[in-house]
C-alpha cells in the first residue's frame, strides 16, 4: 500500500424523496486496500455504493479518483464519456446477480473478451486468448469458452463474470454482495477464488456484504452501516473481535450464534 489514497469519498448522502439511502459518508480507500461495508438489509450499503461508482447520483457529496496520471479527478464533474471508460477499464463492478454483469446470451468467450476491446485490443485471436487464459484463472475450463452462460450453474457465472471484470487489469472493484445466490459449498470456493486474485493483483476493492464471515475473509478494514449511516469502522479484526458501538455488537454475537 502506497500513503497515496487511490478514492476519496466526502460526505456523501442519497435520499429516495423523504426516505434515507445513506447519509454523510466518508472514507479513503488505498490502493491495494480491501474495504467491506456491512450492515443488515435496507441499512443503505447498495445506495453507498452506487452513489460511490456512480451508478447513482447522490444528493450531496464528492468522490475524487485518483487517475493514472496521478492526478485527482471528481466523478461527479467528469464527462460521460471518460467516466464510462473508467468504468470499462481501471474499475470493476461485480453483481450479486450475475446476469446483472453479463451478456447471458453470447458466449463466454465474448464476455470476457469483450471488455478487451474497450481499452483498444482489435485482434481476435489475442482476445480470444487472454480470454482463455482468464477462464482458466476462474477455474472455468476453456472447452466452455464458446458456450453462452445461461448454460452456466450460479457459481461458474458469477466466476465469469469475475474473469470479466479483471481481464482489463483494473485498480479498483466493487463488488455487491457477490456470493449472496450462492449455495454455502460454492460461495465458499468463489470466496477463495476472489482472496487469491485480489492478493495477486493487489486490487483495491470495496464489498458489499451483509456476511461478517466474507467481511472476515476478504477485508482488511470494514464499514458497519445503520439506518443509512456509517456507526463503526475499523480494521476487520478489531471490529469483529472487540467491537465498539453495541449495534455491532449485535451484529457480530447474531452471527456467532448460528
Ligand atoms: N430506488 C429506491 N427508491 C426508494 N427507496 C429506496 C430505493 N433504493 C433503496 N431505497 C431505500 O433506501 C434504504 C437503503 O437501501 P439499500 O441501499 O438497498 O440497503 P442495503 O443494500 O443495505 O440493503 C432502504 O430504506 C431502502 O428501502
Ligand atoms: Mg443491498
């Protein structure tokens, strides 16, 4: 990790009319670094983070980028077109629904491939390659390349679209509850899959998940969300192992009872 931050996010608030999304969030986020959001249903972690890669506009509040070049940049006074192109290629953005991220109806091949071409890449037998190459990292095997992922179980979908999202060499991925549809047996091995790749490539990530267990295995700090607003955050041991505020205390001896 660098002293740089890679994202930073100040004050950001969404309101649905009268109802509260989330309110005054703010957090850094370093490259390299692993911060999960937790917080039961409704407590405003989606809202979060689609205000935050903006997918949504918040009502109030900032979100600096820290570019390529070095240089800091506001989302939110970006262009259209050179913030899809962030999103297409220095970031990722994993669904809790795989067919939320992926073209179900054309092959697996071309969903990985495709954001390739993004970022410029024309020549097909190279796309058709490293496509293959990242089936393989998700343990997908390459004889499934041509097959459309509708044909796909829940887990090699959400794998795909894994492939998808890293095959540009992103910095930064958000990720949805990205386990949330899967059964206990597969989320497990997708968990693994996701540590090892983002140990690898040294991703900075932010994760949704209302599953402390995934927040324990995948993060190194952690957000908790209520009604809307950030009440604890910390390194993930700590927040776990000696949390503070008595929801969290909640939250943490809720999970450990089951
Ligand atoms: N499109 C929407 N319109 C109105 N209210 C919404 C909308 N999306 C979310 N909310 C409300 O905002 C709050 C936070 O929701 P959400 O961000 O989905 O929480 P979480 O992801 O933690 O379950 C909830 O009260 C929810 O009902
Ligand atoms: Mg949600």
């Amino acid at each position: 990790m660098t002293d740089t931050p890679l994202f930073k996010v100040n004050g950001i608030s969404k309101f649905y009319g009268t109802r509260t999304g989330c309110r005054d969030v703010s957090f850094e986020l370093y490259p390299g670094e692993v911060l999960a959001i937790v917080g039961e249903s409704g407590s405003g972690k989606t809202t979060l983070l689609n205000c935050i890669s903006t997918r949504l506009t918040p009502t109030a509040g900032s979100v600096e980028y820290r570019m390529r070049d070095g240089a800091f940049r506001d989302l939110y006074r970006m262009g259209e077109a050179e913030r899809r192109m962030l999103m297409r290629t220095d970031w990722g953005f994993v669904h809790q629904n795989p067919a939320d991220g992926l073209r179900m109806t054309v092959s697996a091949g071309a969903n990985a491939g495709e954001r390739l071409m993004a970022v410029g890449e024309r020549h097909y037998g190279r796309i058709r390659a490293t496509a293959s190459d990242w089936l393989e990292r998700v343990e997908i095997g390459t004889d499934r390349i041509d097959d459309q992922p509708r044909t796909f179980s829940g887990g090699m979908r959400q794998r795909l679209q894994i492939a998808r999202n890293l095959i540009t060499g992103p910095r930064l991925v958000f990720m949805d509850e990205p386990t949330g549809g899967l059964d206990v047996s597969v989320q497990a091995r997708l968990l693994d899959l996701v540590r090892s790749l983002v140990n690898d490539l040294g991703l900075a990530v932010v994760i949704v998940t209302h599953d402390l267990a995934v927040a324990r295995l995948l993060s190194h700090r952690m957000m908790v969300m209520k009604e809307g607003r950030v009440i604890e955050t910390g390194l993930t041991d700590r927040v776990l192992d000696d949390p503070r505020e008595p929801y969290t205390q909640l939250l943490v001896s809720s999970i450990l009872q089951v």
